[in-house]
C-alpha cells in the first residue's frame, strides 16, 4: 500500500507502477478487484488445498466468462481458502471456493457482504478444472435475468425463494447441483 502521498507526485507514482506492469484500479475487472484468497499451502498447516497461489489463474478463467457475458464491472466478490476454517470469509462471498482436498473445492454461491447472509453450498468437490463448468449455467442466468444492479449474491438469493437469507453453515448442507451440473 502507498499511502500519505501527495497529489502532486501520484501522475508519476502510477506511470512507474504502469511501467513494472502493476494496473490501476480502473483497469482491473470486479471480480479481480473485489478477490481475496488466504495464504494456504504451503504456508499454512492447516491448508488442504491451494488458495493465494492459484487464485489469479482462476480469476483470470472467470474474468473471460463474466467479460463474454458484459459483466466485467459489475461488482462481485470471490474469494478461496484451502479449507473449511474461512480466513478469506468465503461464507459471506458472492462465490467463495473452499478446499477439501489436492484441487478439489466446495463452491459456495450466495452470500451477502454485510454479514447478514451466509452462502449456500453450490456444489462439492470440484475439480479446478470444472470449476468454470459448474458455475457457467449460473453466470448466464444471472447476466439473463439480473435486476438493475443486482449482484450475484443478491441474485442467487433472490432466485431462490427464501424470504430471508441462510445465517449459518452447519456442515449438513446439501448441494444444490452436481459437479456435472444443475441437478
């Protein structure tokens, strides 16, 4: 973070930063903007999975497809931990990837960022392979049917019914679709 900087030097702090390659907030697309990852592997030992290491392929992965589908600056959280404990908050994500094991994930779809609405368990143990896949069918409804400026969340929760939004995980979940696809 560069911070206490004075207007006057901020046009030349950003041309280097441009010249080394590091884009500006406007360059950079929601989803890679709003991401947050925890450390995993293999700084942590709790970590099942990858997490900060392989999250910028994904994004980049999921920023072509919400690019195709004219979402690219609609705000949407996405975050990824290497296992069940949280540390990045992928419960209250938009989409959050939790790791169960060696490239394989629980998708979580639907939270809500102020803390009032947990994610519901999308699908289980995905590999990062089918990760696109499985969320494809849901990208395109929500770029299909989205209210004016509804985000992902707000869209799967609407979509589903419920009167108010889930407040805790208890680990007795079910999917709502199979890795193969919407059940």
């Amino acid at each position: 973070l560069l911070t206490g900087l004075d207007a006057v030097v901020l046009p030349e702090v950003e041309r280097t930063l441009l010249e080394h390659g590091v884009p500006t907030v406007d360059d950079l697309s929601a989803a890679r903007r709003y991401a947050l990852a925890c450390p995993a592997l293999p700084t942590c030992g709790l970590a099942l999975a990858e997490a900060e290491r392989l999250m910028p392929s994904l994004i980049a992965r999921l920023e072509a497809e919400i690019d195709a589908l004219g979402l690219r600056h609609v705000p949407l959280t996405i975050r990824m931990t290497g296992c069940p404990n949280g540390c990045s908050r992928p419960y209250t994500a938009d989409i959050a990837f939790v790791g169960r094991k060696a490239d394989v994930y629980h998708i979580y779809v639907g939270g809500g960022l102020a803390g009032d609405r947990v994610a519901d368990l999308y699908a289980v143990d995905v590999s990062t392979a089918g990760i696109l896949d499985v969320l494809r069918p849901l990208l395109q409804a929500w770029a299909r049917e989205r209210l004016e400026g509804e985000g992902l969340g707000d869209f799967h929760h609407r979509r589903s019914g419920r009167a108010e939004g889930r407040r805790r995980i208890t680990g007795e979940e079910k999917p709502l679709v199979s890795a193969a696809g919407p059940a």
